[in-house]
C-alpha cells in the first residue's frame, strides 16, 4: 500500500488526440540538450555544440534555444562540458536537469524486467519521455489535476517534448503521492493494484505498461508541496 492516500484520475485521449510524425518538424528540438532531435541528451549533442560554437554549423532556431544547456542566452563550450558530464551520469547535473532521475530510472527496470520476462521487447525510454514525465510531474503536484495549468489535455505534454502519440494504443495518466521511495516501489505497487484489481485508475495504466501496444512510458516524480518527505509521481503511458 501506498503511505499516503493516493489522489487518483485516469483520463483517456480520444483518436482525435492522434498526431503523426509528419506533424513534428525534423529538426524539432523542444528538450534542452538534445541539440541532434534524436530524444536523448548525449555526447553527440555536445559534439554538435562545439560544432556551433566554432561556426561550423549554422542551427535552427530550436537548436539554439536547446544548444544553451545553462540557460544563459549564449552558446558556449561550456555548454558541451555540462552535457558532457550529463550523459556521464554526474550527480549534481543529473538533478539540476533532470530531478529525481535515479529513481525514476529504477520505475524502468522493474517493468522492463516483466516485459523481458513476459516476452515483450523492452521500453526503449529516452530523455523525451523523462522530460515529459517530470513536467507532468510538476504541474500534477501544483494542481492536483490531470488538465494542464494552460487548460489543455494531459496528453498535448507529448508533442511538447517531440513524441509521437500512437492511435494503435490509448493515452493514459496515472497521478500519486507517496514516500521518496524509489521508483521500483511505485511500479510494484502499480502491479499489486492490478493483480489485485484494487484500482482500476492504476491497474489500467499498468495493463497497457505490459502489453506489445505500449509505445511509450512516461515517468515523473516531483516534491509534494504538502509533504516535505515525499514525491509526486505521474506515468504516463501511450
């Protein structure tokens, strides 16, 4: 069981929601860091910064604003440097870019581990997917609610950060409270809902973690303001 009453709504995209890769640009880039487009902040991106800053590479407009890894306004080499530390898994530019990552990484690796075992390819989980889950993250912990603070659907979190919605499989948000306990805790008691079939809301999300339909998997943890102990957990699934 969870620590704390959970807060709970599922909410499903219609088709309608649907968007093909043709409605993302190529070189869209909306995460900071991934300068390339290819969803993952990595060495590659800080090669290309280089590249930038020595006038080699002309960028687009989304390039430039994901090239300032610091948010300073310019593109600087060391922009390239903290990237670089980034993909080299250093603590602290692990968590001023991407918070709570470890243990969301650990949500990961008890599903894949069920997947493999279920005889289902793995989640191929990216920085775009990480992205999207921690700002999900975030706003579920500010309002409680699975409408966006701009009046949007959940769901429009995914072409923010370049990711394709699927129409073979639905969108789905699962929202919690609980203890800074590791991912791993989060997704078994998921699955105990579901075999359980003690909460539907959760036990959905997880019947499509587990099913050859799954595209995506979107996990965020943020602060619980309410709770200086605990996280906000959201996964989303497509």
């Amino acid at each position: 069981m969870m620590r704390k009453p959970l807060s709970v709504l599922l909410a499903i995209a219609s088709a309608a929601l649907s968007i093909s890769c043709a409605a993302i640009t190529a070189d869209a880039v909306t995460i900071k860091g991934d300068v390339n487009g290819d969803n993952r902040i990595s060495l590659r991106d800080a090669t290309m910064i280089q590249k930038i800053h020595a006038g080699l590479i002309a960028p687009s407009a989304e390039q430039s604003g994901s090239a300032d890894f610091d948010g300073n306004g310019s593109i600087e080499i060391k922009d390239a440097f903290c990237i670089q530390k980034f993909a080299c898994l250093d603590n602290e530019m692990l968590e001023l870019h991407s918070p709570n990552r470890k243990l969301r990484v650990q949500f990961y690796e008890a599903l894949n581990t069920d997947r493999v075992a279920m005889g289902l390819d793995p989640i191929d989980y990216n920085d775009a997917m990480m992205e999207a889950g921690n700002i999900r993250a975030k706003e579920y912990a500010a309002t409680g609610s699975h409408q966006r603070p701009t009046g949007s659907s959940y769901s429009t979190v995914f072409e923010e950060c370049n990711l394709q919605i699927y129409a073979s499989s639905e969108v789905l948000e699962w929202g919690g409270y609980d203890t800074k306990d590791g991912g791993d805790y989060v997704y078994n008691h998921m699955k105990k809902d579901y075999e359980e079939k003690t909460n539907k809301e959760s036990s959905g999300v997880y019947k499509q973690m587990i099913s050859a339909d799954c595209h995506s998997v979107c996990v965020g943890a943020a602060p619980d303001p309410d709770n200086s102990n605990g996280l906000v957990w959201v996964v989303l699934v497509n």
